[in-house]
C-alpha cells in the first residue's frame, strides 16, 4: 500500500519584547541566573500579572503578515501542568480564544507552483525557565530568566505533505518575522522552536492517521532530516500492518532517529481554564489599522519588487529576499549599480559561496555592501576586467581593505586605451606570423590565442572587448 505522509507544525516564536509578558523585568538574553526575576516571574504568592502592551502589538503584526482574522476578544487560560522550571505550576497561554485564527502563508517549491499552509490559530503565552543538569554534582539548577519571557505560538494546518514542504513553511514563516521584527530568529538561543506533528495515510483516503509529535527540532536541517526518518519508520510500522502509536518523540540529532518521549497514556490533562487574574483582552479596530500601517514590506511584496524593479528572475528574487539581511545587503549593494542583474549574479554566486565555504551568514561577511558596491561599480565602469576583479574580491576578503585602494596597490587598473593596446596587436601579429595565416586561412578560433598573447603582455589587466575589435580588424 502506498502512503502520504500529513503534518502539521507548531512553532513557538520568542517576541523581541524589552521586558516580560507580565511583569517588567527584563528579557536580554545571556544574565546570570536568576537575575531577571521578580516575584510575579518567580510566581510568589498575592502577586498579580499586568500584560505587556508591546507583546499584543506584536502578536498582531504577526497575525496580519500571515492573513489571520484578529479576534477582537481574546481570553487567557492557565494550562496546569508540574514542572520545577514552572514556578506557579501554570503556564498562562491561550487556548479557547486565542488572539488570532484562520491565516495562511505561501510557498514555492515548483517554479510558478505556490503553495499555500494554513494556519489554525496563533496565541501568547509565558515561557518556562530552564533546568540545568550537573551531572557531575548529581543536582539540578534552575534558572527562572526565561521565565515569563512572551511567545507567541503559531499552530499550521495539517496541510504539509513532505519534509520538504516542511522546511520551505518554516524558513518563511522564519523570514516573515525577522522581516516584521518582532523575533530575532536565533535558533541556537531558542527563540524560534518547532514541533512537527505527523503521521501517514493510505492515499486516496480522506481521515488522517495516528499522529506522533516530534520535539527537540533546533535547525531547520534538523526538522527536515527527523521528518524524513519519521515518514519512514511509519510507513515501515504500518508496512508492517502494526499500528502506529500516538506519542511524543525526541529527535536524536546524534543518533539520526526519533525516541519515543511519552505516550497518550501519559499525556497530560492540563485543566485549562480562564486565568481569573487577567481581563479579557480587547483589540480593537485602531488598534489593528495602526499596526497595518506600520507594517514593512514582506518577503512576496518583495519579492515581486524585486522581478519588477531589478528584471531579476523569479529564483534569483526568491535567493535574495529569503532573509531581510540579504534583500538589504543586496539593494544596498546594488544601489549606485546600472546593472542591477550583475549585481545580483556576483551576491548570489561569488559572495553567497564564498560564506557558504566559511559557513558564516550575510550578517557575518568581512566584505560590507557599499565596500562590494564600489567593487562593482569599479567593473561597471569599465576601470578592472573580470579577472582583476576576482583578484580584488579575494584582497577584500583578506584584508578587508577598500577595493580602489586594492586596485592602486596592485596596478590593476584595466588597459582599455585605444593606441597603447593598438602597438600591442600590431606587436603580437607580427610576432606570430604562422598563425596569422592559419587564422586567415580559416582557423578562427585562433583569435583567443591572440587575446591570450595581449594578455601576458598587459598581465591580465586589458579590456577583452577591446582587444576583440582591434584584433579582428588588423588581422
Ligand atoms: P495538540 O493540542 O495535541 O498539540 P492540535 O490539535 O492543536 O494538538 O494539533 C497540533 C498540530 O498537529 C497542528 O499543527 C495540526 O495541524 C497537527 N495535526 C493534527 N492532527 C494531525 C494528524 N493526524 N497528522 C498530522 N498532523 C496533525
Ligand atoms: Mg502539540
Ligand atoms: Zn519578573
């Protein structure tokens, strides 16, 4: 029997809040333990929580960019559950009436094939902190920082169908809010978290099978790889005419498997109910319309910009506006530029290759924008040939020193003076004169080996398309 796999993903997004959801300590990452708390943080009894305005205002810049309806009442629920990183015992979250609903995003995996994932629901809520482990000491340390730290969590229809899929809906949610700014997207540091819920079905069949929910997903090659595994070790269970079993799994990203963490048994019954500490929460109209005006451009809007202002394919639009630092370094690169094409082509394969090689990212490149922009305005401007520019771009790289300063030092300077290059040709026909009379007898792919002969003598640095002409004329 043949299988299609169903998943849906749950992303939880740390919001670039100043302080915390419900009280005003602050949220920077990285103090010692314990120093961000509070008594509401650290859920002291007799304290009440106030909400963070700035979280709300996020949440719906979040629930706008993705095309959620905005509900203009929402609620606050207590999800109960014990954990020592969970000093009140309860998580405030949302849960019968979140913030916002019925959204979608698009992707593209096909050329000209987007594809749009649903999205259920988004809600805020509280983080927990975190437990730290000394296995050397046999003890557990806790550290309450994280704690109240507001989140959002944005829930997809199940509406994915391949890991693939799976990856192209995160990296654009990912990229949608870094653009709006209102997460840094450190995975490392845990402000962008995924769950991937999935599970297999006959095709053709129209009810969804027994799911299980991946966690510990922290790189997107990670939820990618786990998924994979997950498609693959149902479709052997069911292969297998064995049930698969509704469980919470661990991806081991050492081990390359999923581990089972907890099953339906020991699920947890949280107990929500409405937190009677907070009001409900009204948004309403003016509210929305002042976020909507303050909202940036995203990634389709500029995408499209990009094909229609800078004549860039549709895939070189898609490569530079997958994050907000490349779209920028890219315009800023390419502002001064008439040719906006050559711009792209050198961002997307000489610079992206060269961080792809270091393993670093844009915001990471010892070369800046407008550091690269005179590089190639220097091109555009006919004063180095490519070949020149290749030896400038590595200087760059090394030296982080300015590319006109590079090409004085160097004396690379192109040769495109029309005399000087004249006595050249003149110079090197008569200094080969059997192949003079191959090429005139027909053998005109002779004419490289005469640029090549222009070459040695300007090492490197004339300007081919002159050399061209002249040469084809004398000869
Ligand atoms: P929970 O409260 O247990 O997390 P939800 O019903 O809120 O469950 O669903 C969580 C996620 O699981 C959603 O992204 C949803 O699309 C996805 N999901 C639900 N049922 C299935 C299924 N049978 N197969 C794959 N994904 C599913
Ligand atoms: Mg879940
Ligand atoms: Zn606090």
């Amino acid at each position: 029997m043949q299988f299609e796999p169903v998943i849906g993903l749950e992303v939880h997004a740390q919001l670039k809040t100043k302080t915390k959801i419900f009280c005003g300590c602050s949220t920077q990452f990285g103090k010692s333990p314990n120093s961000n708390t509070c008594p509401v943080c650290t859920g002291m009894p007799g304290v009440l929580p106030v909400l963070n305005k700035q979280t709300v205002t996020f949440a719906i810049k979040a629930a706008l960019a993705t095309h959620c309806n905005i509900n203009q009442e929402s609620r606050f629920d207590r999800k109960n559950y014990f954990y020592p990183d969970l000093p009140k015992g309860y998580q405030i979250s949302q849960y019968a009436l979140p913030i916002a609903e019925h959204g979608y995003l698009e992707i593209q995996i096909e050329k000209n094939a987007p594809q749009r994932i649903g999205i259920t629901r988004i809600h805020m809520e509280e983080d927990a902190g975190k437990l730290i482990h000394d296995s050397v000491r046999a003890k557990s340390l806790v550290d309450l920082n994280r704690t109240g730290v507001p989140l959002i969590e944005i829930v997809s229809e199940p509406d994915i169908r391949s890991a693939q899929e799976a990856g192209a809906y995160l990296r654009k949610l990912h990229a949608i809010l870094k653009y709006i700014d209102v997460c840094d997207g450190n995975m490392e540091q845990g402000s962008f978290r995924c769950d991937a819920n999935i599970s297999l079905r006959p095709i053709g069949q129209k009810e969804f099978g027994i799911r299980a929910e991946l966690k510990n997903l922290n790189s997107f090659k990670n939820v990618e790889k786990a998924i994979r595994y997950e498609i693959e070790r149902q479709t052997y269970v069911l292969g297998d005419a064995k049930p698969v079993i509704q469980e919470t799994r661990l991806w081991d990203p050492s081990k390359n498997k999923t581990m089972s963490m907890r099953g339906k048994e020991q699920a947890h019954d949280y107990r929500y109910f409405p937190d009677p500490d907070l009001v409900p929460l009204i948004v309403d109209e003016k509210w929305i319309q002042d976020v909507a005006k303050d909202m940036p451009e995203l990634p389709d809007e500029k995408l499209q910009r990009f094909i229609n202002d800078y004549n860039l394919s549709d895939y070189d639009a898609q490569v530079l506006t997958s994050s907000i630092e490349l779209a920028d370094y890219f315009e800023e690169t390419a502002a001064p530029l008439k040719e906006k094409k050559q711009a792209a082509n050198w961002v997307m394969t000489t610079l992206l290759g060269m961080l792809n090689t270091k393993g670093i990212n844009i915001t990471q490149s010892p070369i800046r924008a407008k550091a690269f922009s005179k590089l190639l305005l220097m091109i555009e401007d006919n004063k180095i040939n490519a070949n020149a520019a290749k030896i400038v771009f590595e200087q760059m790289l090394n030296t982080s020193k300015d590319p006109v300063t590079i090409v004085k030092e160097k004396g690379l300077e192109q040769v495109s003076d029309q005399s000087e290059l004249e006595t050249m040709v003149l110079d090197v026909i008569n200094e080969n004169p059997d192949e003079v009379t191959a090429y005139k007898g027909g053998k005109t792919k002779l004419l490289s080996f005469f640029i090549g002969q222009i070459m040695k003598k300007t090492r490197g640095k004339a300007d081919p398309k002159v050399v061209n002409s002249i040469l084809k004329s004398k000869l």
